[in-house]
C-alpha cells in the first residue's frame, strides 16, 4: 500500500504536463485526450519502473523532459502537419521511446514496437491497452529477425550502434525514412555507416547539451 500511494502522490497534473513538454512541441498544443493518455503512460511506467527497471529516471518530471519530450520532438518534426497514415517501426522500444508518444501525437500512425524483452514487451502491451491504442502491435523479436518494412524507422539508446543501425535501415521501406534520437558524438558514426542515405542536418533536442534528432532519406 506504501508504493502505492507513493505513486499516486507523485502523479502529475495534465496541465504540469503540458508545461513541462511545452519547448519540445514549439508552438503546437497537446488535445484534453493526449494529455489524458500521457498521464495514464506516466503513472503506468513510474509504477512498472521498481520491478523492470525501465528507466534509471525516478522523478516524474524529469521522466516527461527527458523521455516524452525528446519523443514528442521528434514526433513534431518528422509530422509537422499532426498527421499521417505511414508505418512505423520502433526498434527496442524498452519502455516505448519514442514510438508511442509518436503514436500519441499521429492517432492514424500504423506502429509495430520490437522489444526482445518479455517483461518489457508485456510492460509496452499494457499500455497499449489502458490507452486504448488502435492499430499498434508488439513484436517480441530482435530487428534482424523479422521480415516487416516500414515508411519510418526509428530508435532511441540502444545497444550495439553500430551493428544496429544497417539493421534498421534494411527494415526502411523505399523512399522511407529512418530517425534516431542519439548524442551528438554518435551522428558522425551513423552518418558513415549508412552512407547510401540521403541524411538531413542534425537537429539539436531542446534542453539538452548534446541529444539530437538524425533523419535519413532512403534514395531507392
């Protein structure tokens, strides 16, 4: 019952939430109902957190700057309209960054996550399912095994960098894009692995002194 209410006292308002991802979404505005899925999302991961350690972050404002808000930058300048009926892949999702709030932000986003961990994975269709999610699947594969192609590719802090990086650009479909959220020393790396892209100038992450958004074209 402690962790419990713990959990609750700690949970934030809609409109602290809307503050706070506030410089990550520019002058566009989150609806009533995204901010209803986002505080559901955060009071579900602070709560699955002690058990899967799904973020090294405790706080859970500093879990909306540094995981929602990165997440919803991206989703902002790969969907500047506010929508979209692309595919998206989101590799080794962990504890859904950055594919669900890109799925929060494009309703109409036909996602599919891969987490090769079953907790994790268990974790992620949970959420799907208190958020009412449509047309979301969770894959508990590695990338190299499946056979899915997508108009978007996307990851964020995973392991091996390099070895993952022309996996996830094999899953691009043609004319697709892939985008990763990296620090700034790793853009030079992604940009010689995967030279036969067509890669766009770094996009610096807001509040931060060295994330940043890399989205590559595929030219065939």
């Amino acid at each position: 019952m402690k962790r419990h209410s713990e959990t609750a006292s700690t949970k934030l308002e809609k409109a602290r939430i809307a503050e706070l991802l506030a410089p990550f979404i520019g002058s566009a505005s989150l609806s009533d109902s995204q901010l209803d899925a986002l505080q559901r999302y955060i009071d579900l991961l602070l709560r699955w957190n002690s058990k899967l350690n799904l973020t090294a972050i405790s706080n859970p404002e500093e879990v909306v700057t540094r995981h929602f808000g990165e997440s919803f930058f991206a989703a902002t300048q790969l969907f500047p309209a506010g929508d979209s009926y692309e595919s998206a892949i989101d590799i080794g999702s962990g504890a859904g960054f950055p594919g669900l709030p890109l799925k929060i932000w494009i309703a109409s986003l036909q996602l599919t996550l891969i987490e090769s961990n079953h907790r994790k994975a268990t974790f992620l269709r949970e959420v799907v399912r208190s958020l009412n999610l449509g047309s979301v699947s969770v894959l508990t594969e590695r990338a190299e095994s499946i056979s899915l192609s997508a108009d978007l590719v996307t990851f964020r802090a995973v392991e091996r960098f390099e070895r993952i990086l022309p996996i996830a650009f094999s899953l691009v479909k043609p004319q697709g894009r892939i985008a990763i959220l990296v620090g700034r020393e790793q853009v030079a790396t992604a940009v010689s692995t995967l030279s036969s892209a067509d890669w766009k100038a770094r996009i610096p992450v807001p509040l931060s002194r060295s994330r940043t958004l890399l989205v590559g074209k595929r030219r065939d």
